[in-house]
C-alpha cells in the first residue's frame, strides 16, 4: 500500500483529477486492498488534507482543472481577473485568475459574467496565482448598463444618465465609485436598493471623461466587446521584433519603383503597386503588374501571443478618430508598414495581362521591396489630371502614366466580367482637432480607388488559385447567390415600378447590373440600387470554395491586407508553405481549425462594421443636438410597420419617422412595395421617395434622430393636396433650438417656424 505522503503527493500532481479509482490505478492496488485504501483517504479527510469534490479528490485550496469562476476585475493592462465560484472561506482568501478569452462569441466574457475555465501553463504575472482559458461564458452580467455620471449639488447622491435610453437613470453608490469623476463614462451594475426602494447603482467600470475624443467610439468598443487593449505579452513581443535589415533569401524588388496610394492620413500601408509595358512580342499591348504585399507573416509566427491576440481580434476596427488595431503599432505602423524610402519585406506578386486583360500568368516572390513614394488617392488622380506637384512630377512618366495604362487593360477584363456594380456612396466624417464633428461628406470616387481595388482583386485571385493549384489549405473569400426569398422579394418590388426579373434559374451579376443601368439617372435609381444591395448575401470566410457571386469569380481568397486582417495572414503562410519560401508558413494541422477560424473571424468583421456604423450615427447625432426644430432634404431609406427610417441628402444622418406622426390618415405597411399606403388618401410614402423632414430630436448617445415628415406623399406619382396637421406646424414644443448650420460644414437644413407645405 502507498503510504499517505504517496497519495498526498499524487492528489497533489492531479488536482481535480485523482479520484479513488485513479488513485488504486496508479498504484496498482486491487481487490481487497481498495478497502484498505479507502480508509486512508478518509482518514486524509478526517484530518483535514483533502476533500472530495464531485468524486475527486483535492487539497484544501488546490483549484480543480476545470472549474467555474466569477470575472471580477481587471488587470493593469486590461486583462481580466477572476475567482472561483466554489470556494472554502476556511481556506483563506479566494486565489485570483488570469482568464483569458476563448476565440469563439461565446468564450470572451466581459466583467461580471461567470464562466467554465479551463487551467492552463503560462504567466500569470504580478497581479494573479494562476493562467486559465475560457471554455464557455455561462452567464453574462445582469444589469450591466452603460452611462454617463452625474453629480448632484448638496448631498443628494450622483446617478447615471443610461446610453440606451430605454434604461432608467439610477443613483450611484457613493461607496462604489471607483474614482469616477461627473461626466465619465461608466459601466454600473444594480446593487442594492437604497432608501424607500429605490435602486442603486455600483460602479463596474470606468472608462473616462465624455469630453474624451474616444468617448463616443469608446461605446462602441464597450458594447460590442471588441478587444482594445493588447496583453503585456503581445507588446513585449511587439518590442522585441527587429526590423529586416539583410537580403537574405529574399529577392531584391528595391530597385522596381513601387508606390503606395493610400487616404492621406494613412498610417499603415499594406499595398505597393508598379506596371509596365510587357516586352515579350508574344504579348502585344500587354501589360506586366507588380503587387507588393507587407510580410507579416514574417513577425506573427503561429501559436505566438500577437498571433492569439490577432486570431481573437480578426481584424482592424476603423472609428473616424482612432483605429483599434489587430496587431501593435509598432507592427503595424512600422515594421510591416511599407514606408517611403524605407527597405522593407514584402511577398510580392508578378501578374501577367494580355491586351483584354486577361491574366496570362502569375508568380509569388519573398522580397526586399523600397517604395519608391507615398501618395494619396486625389494627389495620384490630380497628376494624372495634369495637375502634378514636387512628389508627382517626377512619377508622372515613369510610374504613373504605366499605372493607369495597365489599369485600363485590367478595366477591359473587369467589364468582360461583369461583377455586381452598386452605385451606394458611402458617408464620412471629418473630425476637428478636438474630435467633434466638422462636416459630413461623401467622398468622390476616383479612378485612384478603383485602379488600386483591380490590382489588389487580382492579386487576391493570384493567390488563391495558387493555393488551390498546389492543394494548400486556405480561407476562400465567398459571396453565395441570394436565397430563392430574397430573389422573390426582390421580383415583387420590381413589380411595383413596372420592372421585371429574370426567372431565377442562372441568375448573374449582369442581370442585376442590367436592371441597374434601366434605372440609371432616373429617380427610382437609389431605390433600386438599395432593395439590390438588400438582396444579396453577406461575404464570409470559409475554407469551403462556392466562388465570389458579386465579383463574378470562381476562387477568391483575401491576400492584401495582413496588417488588418487574419484572414490574409493565414493566406501568406499558405503561399510560404505552398512554394517553399520559409519556415513560418502554415502549422501543423491547421486544416482542421480553418472552418472555426473562418467563422470567428466573419463574426469580427461583423462586429466590427456594427460597431462603425453606430459611432458614426452617435457622431452625427451629437453633432445635429443643436439644430432641433430644423428642416431638411432627405431620402426614404427603409420602412417597416412602425414607421420610415429617413437618410438626410446632404450629410447622409440616418433617423426615424413614427408612422402615428405622418398626416391624418392611418397607414398600412405593404411590403411587396416597401411602403406605407393611407388606407382613406392612398397617400403613399415608399422607399427610395424624397421627403421633407423636420428634427424633432436627437440622442446623441443613444445614437438615434427622430424626424416628422412636413412634406406630402404622393398617388400615382403625384403629391397630395391636403393641408399638414395643425400640430405639425411650426417647430416642435420649445421651438428650435439654434436653428441649423448653413454652408458646406453644416446640413442645409433652416428653423422653420412655419413650413410651407409642398404643392
């Protein structure tokens, strides 16, 4: 028989894990001596030096391998902290845990959830006893709301003015402060119920004054869980990475003249891109494309703490005042950042096209590229305009006069193609110094952006018919066709502005597009070009190839944005495995993770693009928070049972109109035509119509505008002749306030005391 020290000693090598029958196991005790044993270990218990927990025995104070622990604080640099659920006050004070996040939505708890974790190796640092991994949130933090704090005068306690504005205020614990000052962005957490039953509130978390530039973009990251500050490790691994000094293995591009055209404020540039004439006779009118792409893979090795943290992230989460990055700046704006003048490593790609523009051929090479210059999108356009400046004219014939040549050979190709054209311009902000809003704006689409898209999109072609050819797992880019539904759907409203669909048997892009162009400049052409884009399916990442339905392609992978997204790290290390160019390709076994990888990265950008779009709307919302009372021109551009979503023309501000504040007559939702129809009038408001609205008010935080409309509807195209309810003229109680904002900074809209309805 062991002696007691034995057991001990084995209970304490396998905590959680060493029951009776494991314990007679690994002694080879059997048949009459397991009652022999099973005295020991009561004895052991007796005296105090195990207990039992769900048949398993373990010392007082030993955390069990798997276990269920509360989140109760944050490190330093951000990292969560936990306790366990289950644990003997008797043993002294509760161990704290580093938790650290699972990669799926439903193993990245937030403070105060409650999670099943598993114990892991690793450093706990300072601040904790153990490392553990989250398996699975099991429950999320009850009555956890967002909100800025409020002091009160005298000695009336602070409250919380709630984000959503759903949520009561609530007074704040005074002991529960957590050094908040009034105006701070706080998470709280219902406590307790204070004098005569009123609740109150005890601060969670403390993230800074309102007056902030992050604020509004702070709401976004907090609600929707996006990882904003990156772990000791991954700095410490950030810091330590050498920039590439020496050719090497690589082949030597610096003297190829690439160039970067980028957003002028661009801090980090992915993509460089050169072309010249092809020489060879056999390829008359050809043209030879040069794609340099930054070699991320070279500093993110698999399995390393950037590569978990980009793993977990996805990628780059872009606010118009900041950029949450997927990997440190010192990566990302630095070392991979294809800087003027600076040798850097890139992977490169050697694209062949014909007079057509069809790609003859391709290579991938492991590089030391020097980018010639950097430009932006309009400095790159105005040369090429005939406006050059010091930088430019010395690119102009040698780099980018080639450049749009080729371009318009790729442009060739890409109309024999026909991928889905959309004709959506998208909104954006330009912050002052102090981060508030200066104006809205949608920019120019220039032939800049799209000569850089067609480079990137055969790149990216290149690259995953390389990986195919070469049977490399890899991460396809797909878009699948729209759903027999939403093909239906789209057929009936098509029906109601006297246009049809196709049967919808081999359904392409070019049928979309011919419907597009029979609409062109005229003033059903946003509606369309909206109920079109509605039809579509959503792109997403999967290692399962069903083609890219909207840019027409049998096999699309993402290749040339590693900096900013997982999704094209994976592809580079296919392409270092596939062609031999180094050892920090794929790792072993990845072929089976790429489906959960696939989905938890789309699940980011997901997250990501929601969290754009609602600190855009709370920018603009607080921007317009003076201009109540003001009327503007706007555009029909959603309409549910409830009401109509409005977008103003000239800032493109999103807001709502309640159906009960339109007219006098009662209006039935008809969803074939995306409308509302007065059941007396059949007065009609439909989507993609051009309305006249009035700001009625505006949440700057809740992100949200409401809207009254004061212009009329129509019947058969032409508008009602009736007069506006009496409550609807003038402004709305308490009158405007300010007025609106004149000029090319601020919306066209003007206080209207008194609107003159629309004849």
């Amino acid at each position: 028989m062991p002696s007691r020290e034995d057991i001990l000693a084995f209970v304490a090598d396998n905590p959680g894990r060493a029951g009776k029958r494991e314990i007679a196991r690994h002694f080879g005790i059997i048949g009459g001596a397991r009652i022999h044993l099973k005295k020991i270990l009561k004895d052991l218990a007796e005296d105090g030096l195990i207990e039992k927990r769900n048949k398993r025995m373990i010392r007082p104070g030993d955390l069990p391998p798997v276990f269920v622990a509360n989140t109760v604080a944050r490190t330093s640099d951000g990292d969560l902290l936990g306790t366990p659920v289950d644990w003997d006050d008797e043993a002294g004070n509760p161990p704290h845990i580093l938790i650290l996040a699972g990669k799926t939505k439903n193993t990245q708890p937030g403070l105060g959830d409650r999670a099943l974790i598993r114990l892991t190796e690793g450093d706990s640092g300072s601040e904790a006893e153990f490392t553990a991994r989250v398996i699975r949130v099991l429950e999320k933090r009850q009555g956890a709301i967002l909100g800025i704090l409020r002091k009160r005068d005298g000695n009336r306690p602070p409250y919380l003015e709630p984000i959503d504005r759903k949520q009561r205020e609530l007074d704040v614990d005074p002991a529960e402060m957590k050094e908040a000052e009034d105006g701070d962005l706080v998470s709280v957490q219902i406590s307790r119920s204070g004098k005569y039953g009123h609740p109150r509130a005890a601060i969670v978390e403390r993230f800074g004054s309102m007056n902030s530039e992050k604020a509004v973009s702070e709401i976004a990251l907090h609600a929707h869980g996006i990882p904003h500050v990156f772990p000791n490790a991954v700095e410490a691994q950030a810091e330590s990475a050498k920039p590439v000094e020496k050719l090497g293995q690589r082949e030597d591009w610096r003297q190829i003249p690439l160039i970067t055209i980028d957003p002028p404020d661009a801090k980090d540039h992915d993509d460089a891109v050169y072309a010249e004439p092809d020489e060879d006779p056999d390829n008359e009118g050809g043209y030879v494309a040069y794609v340099a792409i930054a070699d991320v893979a070279h500093y993110v090795t698999p399995g390393s703490p950037m590569d978990r943290e980009a793993n977990l992230r996805g990628n780059s989460v872009y606010f118009p005042d900041r950029v949450i990055p997927m990997l440190p700046e010192r990566i990302s704006n630095q070392l991979c950042s294809l800087r003027e003048k600076e040798d850097k490593p890139a992977m490169g790609v050697r694209m062949v096209f014909d007079k057509t523009g069809r790609k003859v051929s391709h290579t991938f090479h492991r590089v030391l590229m020097r980018s010639a210059a950097k430009l932006s999108y309009i400095q790159a356009q105005k040369a090429i305009d005939g406006v050059t400046d010091e930088k430019t004219e010395t690119l102009l014939d040698g780099v980018l006069k080639p450049l749009w040549a080729a371009y318009a050979v790729l442009q060739k190709g890409r109309e024999a193609r026909e991928p889905l054209e959309l004709d959506l311009p998208e909104r954006k902000i330009k912050l002052k110094e102090d981060g508030t809003v200066d104006h809205v704006f949608v920019p120019e689409r220039l032939d800049a952006h799209k000569l850089i898209e067609e480079f990137m999109i055969q790149a990216n072609v290149a690259a995953a018919e390389t990986l195919e050819k070469k049977k490399t797992p890899l991460l396809y880019r797909v878009h699948d066709a729209s759903t027999p539904e939403k093909l239906e759907n789209l057929k009936e409203f098509l029906s109601t502005i006297d246009m049809k669909l196709p049967s919808s048997g081999g359904l392409r892009p070019s049928v979309f597009n011919g419907i597009l162009k029979k609409v062109k400049d005229t003033p059903q052409a946003h509606l369309v070009n909206e109920i079109v884009l509605r039809s579509q399916a959503q792109a997403e990442y999967t290692p399962q190839n069903i083609g890219h339905f909207g840019l027409n392609l049998r096999r699309y992978a993402h290749f040339t944005s590693p900096i900013r997204r997982y999704a094209d790290l994976i592809v580079h290390r296919g392409l270092i495995s596939a062609l031999g160019l180094g050892k920090d390709g794929l790792p072993e076994g990845i072929e089976s993770k790429l489906e959960a990888i696939g989905g938890e990265i789309s699940g980011a950008e997901r997250r990501a693009m929601l969290a754009e779009r609602d600190t855009i709307d709370r920018l603009i919302a607080l921007w317009m928070s003076d201009q109540v009372g003001a009327t503007f021109q706007g555009r029909i551009a959603g309409v549910v049972k409830s009401g109509m979503f409005i977008r103003l023309e000239d800032t493109g501000a999103d807001g709502f109109v309640p159906a009960s504040t339109i007219g006098l007559d009662y209006y039935r939702y008809d969803e074939a035509s995306h409308a509302l129809i007065g059941d007396k009038t059949g007065e009609t408001y439909q989507l993609g119509d051009q309305v006249e609205v009035r700001l009625v008010d505006a949440a700057p935080f809740a992100g949200s505008l409401t809207f009254e409309v004061v212009s009329h509807g129509r019947i058969a195209g032409k508008a009602i002749r009736k007069p506006m309810p009496k409550a609807r003229r003038g402004p709305p109680k308490g009158g405007a306030r300010g007025g609106a904002k004149g000029g090319p900074k601020g919306p066209k809209g003007k206080a209207a005391p008194r609107k003159k309805t629309r004849r």
